[in-house]
C-alpha cells in the first residue's frame, strides 16, 4: 500500500501542485522532499489530515504536532489555509485529493473540496467524492455521509483510522516534545492513541456538551426536595447498612462463644464433672441452650405482635375496611392508567396509517374540513376507550406516598394480621414452660457437679458462666438491633418509594432527564473503561519499542525494554538489570521515537509513514541509525519532509540507493506578501553542511 499521488489546490502557498509518488520496489522505499523552512513542508502534512479526515483532522493534528487553534477550530483553520492568490483572483474553491494504491491496478482516489465566500470566509460546505479505481478506470463516484457511505469507515478497513494517524503522519518536532515529557507520560499518551482513548474522550466531551444542551430544555421542577429525599434515603441506608453490618457481626462474636461454651463443656466433663455421668452433663448443657434460644424466639414473636399486629385491631371495622377498598381501587386506578399510557403511542400510528391509505379511492376528494372533522371523529374514539375511568378505579389518590408495588404488599399484610386471644395466651404459657424448664436444667446440672477437689472444675464453671453470661447479653443486643433494624427496614422502603415517585412523576414531565441520565452513566462507564485498557498492549508495545530502540540506539548494552500496567518504563541490561542512561536530548528522542515505531508496528496498519522535520536535534550518529531505521523496511513507504540542514546534501547521497523519488519546493513573493510554492520533481539541495 502507498500513497500514489497528492494533488494540491489554493491551499496555503499551493496555487495548483500534484506530487506523483511511486511504489515502493526495488530497495527503494523514501521519497525525499526538501524545503527550506516555511517554503510549504507541513502544509502537505497539513493537506493529507485534511483530505482523508475532515474536521475531524483538528485534533489529529495537534497530537501529530502541527499548530491547530483549538478555540477557533476548523472553520478559522480552512480560512487561514485557503490560498491568498486563489483569494485575490475571487476563486470559491480550495481541493486536496489523495490516490491510495492497494496494488498497482487498485487504488482509491479521495478527492475533498471546501467552498469560500468572496470575502475568503468558508461557506460551511464541502464535498468529498472517492472513487475506486481499477485499471486506470474509475468506477461510480460515492459522496461521504449520504446514501449510507461513509469515508471513516472506509479508512478504518483499507488505510489508517483517525486516532492512530499520529503514529503514520506526524512532525518530528513532535517527537521533540514527547521526548521532553517524562517516560511514563510518553508511554501513556501513546497507548491512549492506539487504544482509541481519544474517541472515548472525545465522545465523552460530546456527551457532556449534549447534556448541558438537553439541561436547557428541561422545564423548572423542584428538584431541591427530591435532593433532599435522596439525602434522608442516604443517611437511613448507610445507618441500616451499619445495623446489618454490626448484626453479622455479633453474630460471629455468637459463634465464637458457644465454640468457647462448648470447649469448657468438655473440659468440665473430661476432669470428672457430673461424677463419672460425663454425658449426662454436657446434654443438659446442651438443652439448656436449646431451649434459651426458643425463650428468645418467643419473645421475638410476642415483640413483633405487640409492634406489628396488635395496633391493627385497635383500628375499628369501618375505617380498616374503607382502607382495603381505597388501596383495591387505587391499585386499578394505577393498572388503567398503565394500560393507557401504553397504548397512547400507538395512536399516533394509527392515525397516520390511516391517513396515508388511499384505496379504495374517495370521489371527489375530501376537502379540508371534512378531513379536519374525520380526525377529530377518530380523536373522540379513542378517548371513549379511556374516559371516563371505569367505576371501579379510585377517584382520587389518597395513599401517594406508597409505591405501586407497595399496595399490592399492603393488601398482603392486611390478609395477615388477623389476631386472637388463644395465639397470644399460647406464647406466654409456651414462655412460662420454656422458662421453668430453663430453671429445672439448672438444678439439674448443680446437682450433678462433682466434688472439686483441686479447684479446677470451679475455675472451669465460673469461666463457663462468664461465657453464658456473655452469650445472654449479646443475644439482648441483636434483639434490640434486630427491632431498630425492622424499623428503620420499613423507614428505608417508605423514603425510597417516596423518592421513586418523586423521580418518576420528574421523567415523566420531562423524558429529556432520562436521556440525560444514560449520558451521564455512559460517561461513568468511559472513565472506569480507560484505565483498565492498557494491560490489553503493554506486552506487545514493549517488545515491539524494544527491536526499534536497539535498530536506533549507538550502545548496544540494551536488551530489553519492560513497560507496566501504569506506564512505568524499565530498560533493562543484558543481566536483567534496570540501566540508567543520562538523558540526553538525542536518547530521549530515540526513546520517543522507538515508541511511535513500536505503536506503529503493535497497530497491525501496514501504511506509509510521513514525517515532516524527520532529525530534529539528533547528532549525526543518531541521525544515521534513524535513517537506516526508515530504510529499513523495503516495502513501506516513507516520504520525508526535510529542511537543508537535516538530510543534507551528503547525508541525501548516503542514502540516495532507497531514495525513489526527490522533490524539491522553491517559494516566490507574488506580491501583496502573497507567497507561491512549487515542487521541482527530481530535484533535492545540491549543497549541505557536513
């Protein structure tokens, strides 16, 4: 794949110049195209962005490292590019067009236009046409963004997608720049581009800017109380979170005491406890326990009837039956007004179903006002489905602070809670039996104690009964805590409900709030996603940025290069120990410049490479290897846009064997400090400096 031909239009200093570059054969893989500073290089980089990727070339170039005015954007920079002659005559017109060979008989031919005022300010229009070609013959023309063709798309599957670009196209003072930040910055701007992060971010900004947009076409609401709804949920959830928290936690504290009950058992029955009846004394320990935690059961149950059931039934009739009939009808009221709102949309549709029929044929035709009276025949149609609500629904709300859902269980509980004096009377005699049980095991187990002779089993009982004392006072606790925790359960669910309606009835007056909020859980989901990107490429770009670095470095103690998840940058020796090399200008811009090689390669894009200002501040050891480097490969194209002191004379004739092609720009002064440029084809600076 190469790029076959550039062809300029009114742009910058370009009155009219086409560049035709051929395959990259024979070992011969540069074109060489030299200019003094200012005399037209960055514009054909410039020009390229622009050609293959529109406004969206803006920020493209500035991480390529080419001056963009971000303010201003890409109008204020197609009018500054817009050639001052083209402007002087009242030409409308400035065009880039780019030919990309996938072999030598099929290439695309991407020709974009941009349209000026006479005044030289951009009319907001431009066209880009691409062509496929096949033999020298192109085939039917396809406009960019209609008749469902795109040109990114089509970049992303035969050239190099917009956010890589950087990799391909970019100005070696760029690679300045880079070398100047620290490793680990260097490392992660770079992995932010070859994983696409600037899409993310970029989607992210649009998304934001959407949501500042859809904010204004929210009408007022008082969200202030809905804020503060959420406020009292919050505060309620993380209490009972720490009541359920404090709860599991006793409840190990539980677990370890009767592992500590169960060991004194033991010890007590193995040093003679019970008077040889050793079993006799751990199973009445063991059902004392037992029928401790059904005394607390009980009194959990007679707790949750006294505070849940009984209140009821000091409610009359008459008032407990109005509030089951409210709650029926509200709940059929919620179900048709459901069903509404569900069929709502579908009116819309079938009126302009209908509408749009025209068999069988009406003659004459209906004028105006018998269509207008049809409509409005059809809108009293459907209404007569809806209203009036049938008799059985609510006629008004009374129970608002409950959520739908809550009136069903509402009508649940009140199946329930039916309550007499047997059940109640049954408890306590359960309670008393249970207690005096309790008592009798006591006894028991005193009875059966052996004669202490050495002070050990006394020593042991009264640790056993600091242990059952413990376990006592821990239950009293999670008793107390589980009847606030029940409290604060029904609080939490009655807050949540509240601000769920209060939520809702605020999507409803607004349906923008919804699309806000996916926006907004969109963006959540972009921020948590980029970290977690750059484990995916670490590996590969380091291996990949460790053949390149030893190809352009002068020392050859390198052997590896290492890069972790956070970007952080090991060189490391023929031992497996980290070197520290001084960092200098011309090692860090051989660091830099190995890791756009190596993002380059770890892409999987075999397309060319255009550098502008290619040597920057290398030395001339430095420089050699970086040619090399670009000689290197034999079947990738690389252009390379140099002033006379970078490939010079001398340094042209080293590598003069891989050069396929030379340009050289010449500028002149036509007036009104309106410059031209024009390319001489097999030309380069006949003389440099050594």
């Amino acid at each position: 794949m190469w790029i076959s031909k550039l062809e300029l239009t009114c742009l910058k200093s370009y009155k009219y110049q086409s560049f035709e570059f051929p395959e990259p054969s024979d070992g011969q893989n540069i074109v060489l195209i030299g200019g003094l500073n200012g005399f037209g290089k960055t514009s054909i980089l410039e020009a390229l962005y622009l050609c293959l990727y529109g406004k969206d070339a803006i920020i493209h170039l500035a991480r390529a490292g080419l001056n963009t005015d971000d303010k201003k954007g890409y109008p204020t920079f197609l009018e500054r590019a817009f050639n001052g002659e083209a402007k002087r005559d009242g030409s409308d017109t400035m065009m880039v067009r780019v030919v990309i060979n996938k072999t030598k008989t099929k290439a695309v031919d991407i020709c974009r236009k941009w349209y000026f005022r006479t005044n030289g300010n951009w009319t907001g229009e431009e066209e880009t046409v691409v062509r496929d070609v096949s033999r020298d013959i192109p085939d039917t023309p396809r406009i960019d963004g209609k008749n469902g063709f795109y040109l990114p798309d089509l970049l992303d599957e035969i050239f190099v997608p917009a956010h890589i670009a950087p990799f391909f196209f970019f100005d070696g003072e760029e690679v300045k720049k880079l070398a100047d930040q620290s490793r680990v910055e260097q490392v992660k701007q770079g992995l932010e581009g070859l994983l696409g992060v600037v899409l993310l971010r970029s989607l992210a900004d649009r998304l934001k800017s959407f949501e500042g947009l859809k904010r204004g076409e929210i009408k007022s609401v008082d969200e202030d109380n809905l804020d503060r709804l959420l406020e009292g949920l919050t505060r309620s959830q993380e209490q009972l979170n720490a009541f359920q928290k404090d709860t599991k936690s006793k409840e190990a504290q539980k677990n370890q005491l009767r592992a500590e009950q169960q060991s004194l058992v033991e010890r007590i029955t193995s040093a003679g406890g019970g008077g040889g009846d050793i079993a006799t004394v751990k199973e009445l320990v063991e059902e004392r326990e037992q029928i401790r935690n059904s005394l607390r059961d009980s009194h959990k149950k007679l707790e949750e009837i006294l505070s849940g059931r009984l209140p009821f039934h000091l409610v009359s009739k008459e008032l407990m039956d109005e509030f089951r009939h409210q709650l029926v009808s509200e709940i059929k009221w919620f179900d048709w007004d459901a069903e509404k709102r569900t069929l709502e949309p579908r009116k819309a549709q079938f009126e302009s179903a209908f509408m749009a029929q025209t068999e069988p044929g009406i003659n004459p035709a209906l004028s105006e006002e018998q269509l207008g009276a049809i409509k409005k025949r059809m809108e009293s149609a459907w209404a007569t489905l809806f209203y009036p609500p049938p008799n059985d629904c609510a006629k008004e709300i009374v129970h608002d602070y409950l959520h739908e859902s809550l009136r069903s269980k509402a009508l649940g509980f009140l199946n329930t809670i039916n309550l007499g004096q047997k059940e109640i009377h049954d408890l306590l005699n359960e309670q008393h039996n249970l207690q005096q049980r309790t008592d009798e095991l006591g006894r028991k187990i005193s009875r059966l104690e052996g004669i202490d002779r050495d002070g050990t089993l006394s020593s042991l009982k009264k640790q056993l009964e600091e242990v059952q004392l413990k376990l006592d006072e821990l239950g009293e606790y999670v008793r107390i805590d589980d009847r606030k925790m029940s409290t604060l359960e029904s609080q939490v669910a009655q807050m949540r409900a509240e601000y769920e309606r209060g939520k809702n009835e605020l999507d409803r007056s607004s349906p923008v709030r919804s699309i806000i909020d996916k926006s907004e859980r969109v963006r959540a989901v972009i921020d948590e996603v980029i970290p977690a990107l750059f484990p995916l490429k670490v590996r590969a770009l380091a291996k990949a940025m460790t053949v390149v670095y030893k190809n352009l470095a002068h020392k050859d103690q390198v052997d590896r290069i290492e890069i972790a998840d956070d970007g952080v940058t090991k060189i490391l020796g023929k031992t497996g120990k980290e070197i520290s090399f001084d960092r200098s200008a011309g090692e860090n811009q051989i660091f830099a410049t190995a890791l756009i090689a190596g993002l380059a390669k770890v892409s999987g894009v075999k397309a060319p490479m255009v550098v502008d200002t290619p040597l920057g501040r290398l030395d001339s050891k430095h420089r050699a290897n970086i040619l090399s480097f670009w000689t290197e490969n034999k079947s990738r194209q690389v252009i390379l846009l140099s002033q006379d002191e970078e490939i010079d004379f001398h340094f042209y004739k080293d590598i003069s064997d891989s050069v396929s092609k030379t340009y050289l720009l010449e500028h002149i002064d036509v007036g009104d400090g309106v410059g031209r440029t024009t390319a001489k084809e097999g030309k380069y600076f006949a003389r440099g400096r050594r």
